[in-house]
C-alpha cells in the first residue's frame, strides 16, 4: 500500500512536467524564425564585417513585438512569458547574435528592471516608449576596475537637495550609442559598501553623458558596444529606481533573468552553427561518400545535438521558475555556463566539420565560433556562475 502510495506521489509530480509547447508559443517561436531568415539572414555578413548596427532590422523587431515581450500590454508590451522569450531568442541567435544581444538587453535588463521595480511615473514616462521600440535602452554597471566585482563601484552619485551629482565611468555597454537611457548603477554611500549602492535612470541626452568610441570585437560585431563617461550629470532625484541603497540588489536580481536570455541566446548560436553543419554533411562528398556516413563525423553531429538538447532544456527550465514565481538564480546560472560553453564547442567543431570553407565568412560558421565566446563573458563570466550554483549546492 505504501509503495503505491509512493510510486502514485511521484506519478503526479512528473506528469506535471509537460514538455509539449502550446500554439502560441509554437507561433511565436515561427515568427522569430521567419524573420531571421528573411529580415537578418540578407546583409548579416556585412553587418557583421563592417560593425554595422541593424537600425531597420530592430524597428522591424520593434514591430513584431520582439524588443518588449514580456512587459505588460498595459504599458505596450506583448504580456508574453519566458519561455516565449527563449524561443524567440534561440530563433534569432541562430542567424545574427549581434540582432538578438540588443534584444536580450532591451527586453531582460532594462524593460524587466524597469517594469519590476520601478515607479508608476517612471513607467508611464519610460516603458511604455522602451516596450514599443521607439526607444531603446542599455544597463550600465560594468566598469574598468569592476567587472565580475560589481561591489566595486567607482561611479559615484552624490546626493544634492533634488538631485545626484553622477561622476564615472562604464565600459562595455551594450546598446551604448543607440539607446536612449541607460539604467546606471552608481556609488552613494561607500561607507555602507553594497548597502551603498543606487540603480538611476539617465537619459542619454543629459548634460555631461559622453558617448566613447565603439569597442573593435571579435564577435557579435553588429552590436554597438561603447564606453559612457558621466561627467557631473545632475540626475533627478525621482529617477532613482527602489528605495536608498537597493541599487546592489536591483542590478543583482536583474542580471539574473538576463543569464536566461543570453543562455537563450548561446542556445541559438549552438543550433544555428548546428543545422548549418548538419546540412553541410549531407551534401560534402570525401572518400566516395557524404562525410556524415563517416563515423568522425557522424558522432561530432551527435555530441553536438545532445548537448543542445540538454542546454534547451536548461533553458526552457529556468524560464518555466521564473514563469511560475518561483526562485530560477541556480537554474538561470546553470542555464547560462552550460549554453555558453556548448556554443563553443559546437562552433568550433561545425568549423571543423566545415574543413576550409568553415574558415571562410562566406558559410557562417566562423562567424558563430566568433559570436560564441562573449556568452562565456558578459551578463556573468562561466567562473561566476559557477560561484552562483556551488553557494547553492553548498548551502
């Protein structure tokens, strides 16, 4: 009696796990893949070449609802969920990560921030236009001496009668000379370390923002990626996002649903550089045959697919917690290091099963290995997020 007791326990803890995704989340993934390859795909290879940010390509996201999906249709958003986002974000880093990483900010970091925490003023004022894609924003919290530290601020804001004084400097900030405002995490009170730490809305048009030059990548080379200086730019006190000292806590919680977006999107960039493998072996010839009847081939596609496979779920995972109202910072950090370091190695070996031509801008692939590296980096390094799952694990 007790066994079936036991065996009837576990029948309906797993048969909640519902793997089949709905009409429309099955519209939406189409609709990402659609555009990809008829709005990304022409001109991808030169955007890439010549750093050329996708201006007409992100209104035509902006159109189709991709640069505010989940924000509330209160505020001109799509209402969508997580895992609408995930699949979306897969569909478009398949083709131009560059395309998809202005996505992820816009959506994940600024609009979620935003829509999460901040005022009703600062929503009417900001996320409505943020959600439509009239305007775009960027989060600004990594700096020269503070990258994976981000305790160590160096940006200060130093509180007047009705406003900050903003001093400092942000490094690579994505969206940095497209977007509009930029959510900056700043210093207020050193003394309180972490405690002292503020998150504020700037626009971009603010006396004393300096935009700095456009960062020279290795990948993801379609994104504008910039340095911004604040000098004594006087920022409204109501444009504090959270109470004093929240700033810490904001940038962390935020940043923790972005590692979804960009697990999303090293997923993308794995399968992509996947299918363009897989096709490729079907057609090559070597020794008489197609090079994916060769067993060294064959089991690179296989390795390859099953990671994917597993880095999807891991994904499709942590959006179903955050869905559902339930911690995901384990599973987004697990999302996030295991996607990154699979675009990686399937980059490289679709490289590989490519010989020559993979070496060549002309079939993509080169240019996948070159996107995949900075998922292992921005929006938490691989060391971080292991951090992250081991004081988990540990605790």
């Amino acid at each position: 009696m007790k066994k079936c007791i036991f065996v009837s326990k576990i029948f309906l803890k797993y048969n909640r796990m519902k793997f089949d995704l709905t009409e429309e989340h099955l519209m939406i993934r189409d609709a990402a893949r659609d555009f990809a390859q008829n709005e990304l795909l022409p001109g991808v290879i030169e955007r890439d070449e010549n750093q050329k940010f996708p201006s007409e390509q992100v209104k035509k996201m902006a159109e189709l609802g991709f640069m505010g999906m989940m924000v509330s249709p209160d505020y001109g958003g799509g209402g969508m969920d997580t895992i609408s986002y995930v699949l979306a974000m897969e569909e478009i880093s398949k083709v131009d990560a560059s395309a998809a990483v202005i996505m992820s900010v816009n959506n994940s970091l600024v609009c979620w921030g935003l829509e999460t925490y901040g005022t009703q003023e600062q929503k009417d004022k900001y996320l409505r236009r943020l959600a439509t894609g009239e305007i775009i924003g960027a989060f600004c919290l990594s700096e020269p001496e503070a990258g994976s530290d981000a305790t160590s601020q160096q940006t200060t804001a130093i509180e007047k009668d009705d406003y900050y004084l903003l001093n400092g400097t942000k490094n690579w900030i994505t969206n940095g000379n497209s977007a509009s405002i930029y959510l900056v995490i700043a210093q207020t009170d050193p003394s309180l370390g972490h405690k002292g730490i503020n998150a504020f809305i700037v626009e971009k048009e603010t006396d004393g923002v300096i935009v700095g030059k456009k960062e020279d990548k290795l990948g993801i080379r379609g994104s504008d990626t910039h340095s911004i200086m604040f000098n004594d730019v006087q920022v409204p006190k109501e444009n504090r996002i959270g109470e004093d000292g929240f700033g810490f806590s904001f940038a962390m919680k935020t940043l923790s649903g972005g590692r979804i977006g960009i697990a999303a999107q090293a997923l993308g960039i794995a399968s992509g550089a996947y299918e363009l493998a897989l096709e490729y072996s079907k057609q090559r010839k070597a020794f008489g045959k197609e090079i994916s009847r060769h067993q060294a081939i064959a089991f690179k596609l296989a390795d390859m697919a099953t990671e994917i496979d597993a880095a999807r779920l891991l994904c499709l995972r942590a959006a179903w917690l955050k869905d559902n109202g339930m911690n995901y910072d384990r599973e987004g950090a697990m999302a996030k290091v295991f996607a990154s370091e699979t675009a990686m190695k399937t980059t490289t070996e679709a490289v590989q099963v490519h010989g020559g031509y993979g070496f060549v801008k002309e079939y993509h692939v080169e240019r996948l290995m070159r996107d995949a590296k900075i998922t292992q980096i921005y929006e938490g390094t691989s060391e971080i997020q292991r951090i992250v799952i081991s004081r988990s694990i540990l605790k």
